[in-house]
C-alpha cells in the first residue's frame, strides 16, 4: 500500500525535520505545504482559506495529470503540457496528515488572539474536516502550555489548564482536532530547538545571541523549569507513529513526546557556553518568574502511550548545540 503524507507548516522549525525524516526514510510520498517562506519543494497554501485547504486535500488525492499552478493563486490549476508538475503525481488520498503549522509565540499571542484563533482553531478544524473527506488521519502538534505546571509529570489524560493564551489556543486545537474525528491524534511536544534558519526561530537557540557575547553580562531566567527536545527526535517518532498507524487503527487520541532533560533557561545557556568551550561567568541567574504572558513552572510531560508502543528517541542538548 502507498503511504503518503501531507505535512503543514513544512518550512518552520519542526515542519522542515519532519519533511526530512519522512522523505529520507523513503518509502513515503510526501507533500509540504508553506506560506511565507514556500519554496519550490513545497507547495504555497494558505491554511486560513478554507478553499485553499479543500483543494489541496483534493489535489493531494487526485492529482494524475502534469499541473502547474498560477503564481499567487496555488490553488487555481492550469495545465501546461510541456512543463512538468512540480510536486510528486499521486493517485490515492493521504494516509496522513501531520498539522504543524501554528502561531507559536506566546507573547505574540496575548497580542493577536484574533489572528492566531484562525491559525491555531478554525483553520485546524476546516484542515481536519478536509482530512476527513478523503479518509486521511490527523496528527496535530500541540504543547505542554496546554498544562498549568502545578503538577507534573502530566500524564496524556491529565486535565489541561493553561495559564496563557497560547495554550489555550492550542487546547481549543486539540479539541477541534479530536471533535472532528475520533480517529486523530495529537502530539504535545515541549520546547524545541533544533536546525534553524535564524537563531530566533527557536526559543532554546535566541538564547545564543547574548551566550556569545562573552564580554557583556546576559541574565538568563533560572526559574520556570523545561525539557528542550530536538525536532530531529520529534520528527522520528511522528514517522514512527504514523507508519505504527498505517498499521492499526487503534492508534489515535493524544500522545506526549518529550527529553527528560530538566533545565532552566540559564541552564541551557550555560551548556551553549561550555559546548564551545566559552567561560559562563557573563551569564546571570535570575530567580524570578519569567516576563510577558505567565508561563507553567514545570510542565513535564509523562510519555507512557509512546513508550508502551516502543517509539521514542531523545538526545542530549549537549550533542546537538
């Protein structure tokens, strides 16, 4: 059977790790969707159009035929016989689809609750009831802000209570997700870092930008307590889960991954200092809590479904930096 998975949010920090692990893998036909930062790998779509979103899903099942697509309309075809199409063809709807997309920025979040309600919910529930037409099953990524931090470790039933609107954002995807069919699942990960394009793209590698500066003191928050994972470990078990899928319906629901490395904002700057062999004495512990929108003091996540299922794989911050 042809497996073949459409991945959102393919050009952002965890979408391009699991656009690498399935298409390295090989034995998947994949296609990635992008907005900003599409390229000619991945297909331009914007997921708040719902038409858009329909029609890729559409495409993704149906496509036979050699099409190109008008520039700044990728979802209107038009058929150019002596240009090949750019994506791969395909002819069976897809087994998977994996929903990264997202605004992931709390603090712009508290900001543009309008703007991030239609990324993270509505266009999560119109991409799921498209997945749903053709028979594809769903994994959305969420958080562990979905939890309050009060009492880790959270197993994958435990009662989500975030403490910001970011995570409420994403628990009210995960709803959407799971409403629109039984059959999804999600997959709450913590705080990623992994090969970036800039080093604000992730909230583990930002940290950089005042770590090299070992000449000028940087203050780094040594309260709020979380467990940085590497994309390229994230992406390994969604592959895994999702072939394990292929295999049995029974996988579905909500599934957590996450390192058990346990650090501080200040921690994971320190290990950035010593990986390059820097002196950490220009990097300041500050005890307090952390600024802008509230954020769980420890929101460990308990991986057991995974694990249970013998998938997972985690690597040191230390060998990754």
């Amino acid at each position: 059977m042809s497996k073949k998975v459409l991945i959102t949010g393919a050009s952002g920090l965890l979408g391009r790790a699991i656009f690498r692990e399935f298409e390295g893998e090989g034995s998947w036909q994949v296609l990635g969707l992008a907005f900003s930062r599409a390229t000619e790998k991945l297909r331009k779509v914007d997921l708040i159009n719902k038409e858009s979103v329909t029609q890729v899903i559409n495409d993704f099942k149906s496509h036979t035929e050699h099409t190109a697509y008008t520039v700044g309309h990728p979802c209107k075809p038009y058929i150019q016989p002596n240009q090949p199409w750019p994506y791969p063809s395909y002819t069976r709807a897809p087994s998977v689809v994996i929903h990264s997309a997202a605004e992931r920025r709390p603090d712009v979040v508290e900001k543009r609750e309008v703007d991030t309600k239609n990324l993270n919910v509505i266009a999560t529930r119109n991409l799921c009831k498209a997945a749903a037409s053709v028979g594809a099953w769903v994994l959305y990524i969420s958080t562990d802000y979905v939890f309050d931090g009060k009492n880790p470790p959270y197993s994958e039933t435990a009662e989500p209570n975030p403490l910001n609107k970011y995570g409420q954002s994403k628990l009210d995807g995960e709803k959407a997700t799971l409403e629109t069919s039984a059959d999804n699942s999600v997959l709450r990960v913590p705080i990623l870092y992994g090969e970036v394009e800039y080093l604000g793209e992730s909230a583990v590698t930002v940290l950089f930008e005042k770590v090299k500066v070992t000449d000028s003191q940087c203050v780094m928050s040594d309260y709020e307590r979380r467990y940085p994972t590497s994309c390229a470990d994230v992406a390994f078990v969604i592959r895994e889960l999702s072939d394990n899928r292929i295999k049995n319906p029974n996988i579905k629901g909500i599934y957590h991954w996450s390192s058990n490395e346990n650090m501080t904002k200040y921690d994971m700057a320190a290990a950035m200092a010593e990986a390059f062999g820097w002196s950490t004495d220009h990097i300041k512990a500050d005890k307090n809590p952390s600024g802008g929108a509230p954020r769980p003091f420890n929101s460990h996540l308990s991986c057991g479904r995974l694990e249970e299922l013998g998938i997972g794989k985690w690597t040191l911050i230390s060998k990754r930096v």
